[in-house]
C-alpha cells in the first residue's frame, strides 16, 4: 500500500478511488470513479469504513 500522503487530492484515511468529505450534515464519500454518493454518516471514521466496504462488493 502507498503512502496515503502521496496520493493526490486523498486524506489520509480515504481509501483509494473515494473522496471522504465534511458536509453541514455529517461526512460522506464519493466514488471517484462513477459519481457514486453516500452518507451522511457520524463521523469520518463510520464514512471511511462504509467506503472501504463498498470497494471490496
């Protein structure tokens, strides 16, 4: 795995090919590949674990 510090336009806990962002509501993800949406969730943690689940379907 690559240093999530080296990849472009990441955090540090996103997983690859998401973008995990605070809204006024929550956090969510967006699937940088088609668009796709979630959330919003408690904290950025719940948003990160929801990701890495919908990466592994």
């Amino acid at each position: 795995m690559t240093d999530p510090w080296e990849r472009p336009g990441h955090g540090p806990s996103d997983p690859e090919g998401y973008l995990v962002e605070q809204t006024p509501d929550g956090y969510r993800w967006t699937c940088r590949a088609d668009g796709r949406t979630a959330g919003p969730f408690a904290s950025r943690d719940d948003a990160v674990m929801d990701a890495e689940a919908d990466r592994a379907d």
